[in-house]
C-alpha cells in the first residue's frame, strides 16, 4: 500500500481561520462549529500569523484565568507555527508531531497558500507505529552519538 500524503489524509481541506484582533471566545465558538481542535490566524492578505488550539485555550487562557471574551487570539496563539507541504509523508508529519509535542501541523504549498491542517487524528494506526519506530530509533542513534 503507498503512503498516504498529508493532503491526501487530510480530513477537513477548508481552512479555519480568524483575524488576529478575534477574541479567544470567538476562536472557540468557530472550532466548535468546525468540529476541530484548532484554527489558523491569518492576516488580511492570507499571511498566516499562528495557530491556536486546544491546549493553547487551556494553558494559555483558562489556567491562567484571563477572559476570553475579551483576550484577542493574536495574545495567546502560538506564533510562526511549523507549517508542512501537502507532499509530505504522512508518517514524517507524525514523527514531527511527536518529536515537538504538536498535535497540528499548517499545510502550506509552495505558492504559500495554506490548505488547511493536518491533525495527528487524521493519521492512521500504521503510520502512527511507523513515526514512533522512527522516533525511537533518532532517540538511540543520539544516545549513541553522545
């Protein structure tokens, strides 16, 4: 079986976005809407500023009690998100994933248009196996380089 690509796994190839003055309330109401967990924050001329999940909402906004009805997303995103191309292997995004403790990943092709995000929901088992295996592996040939 070929490996799959990211834009070939994709499970949502629209993009989710807000303006980087959107409250934090704002970005949560449009990802429940969107039944995802994150949304890009891009600029008036598609420049993607930076991504804000889950997590973030939850370390950023409600651990540290701020308001979100009056917290702008551009406050509490993560700044220049990794982005990936949609030619990636699948089980590369992943080992990305798992190597920085990301849960998603901004697929962006050369042009510099963003095509959306790719979820570690997206990959399958065996290509979640694969990118541990080769996590794994990076982790002993380090220990062994010293």
């Amino acid at each position: 079986m070929p490996e799959r690509t990211l834009f070939q796994s994709m499970s949502q190839r629209h993009v989710i976005s807000l303006g980087p003055n959107a409250t934090v309330h704002e970005a949560a109401c449009v990802m429940t809407r969107a039944g995802c967990g994150s949304v890009l924050i891009i600029d008036t001329s598609s420049t993607l500023l930076g991504i804000l999940t889950e997590r973030d909402l939850m370390t950023r906004v409600l651990a540290k009690g701020l308001d979100p009805a009056k917290t702008p997303v551009s406050a509490v995103m993560t700044h220049g998100p990794r982005c990936v191309p949609p030619d990636m292997r699948v089980a590369d995004a992943v080992l990305i994933m798992i190597e920085r403790g990301f849960r998603h990943l901004p697929v962006v092709a050369e042009t510099g248009k963003i095509l959306g995000v790719f979820s570690v929901r997206d990959a399958l088992p065996r290509e979640v196996n694969a990118a541990v295996s080769l996590a794994e592996f990076n982790e002993q040939v380090n220990d062994a380089l010293g």
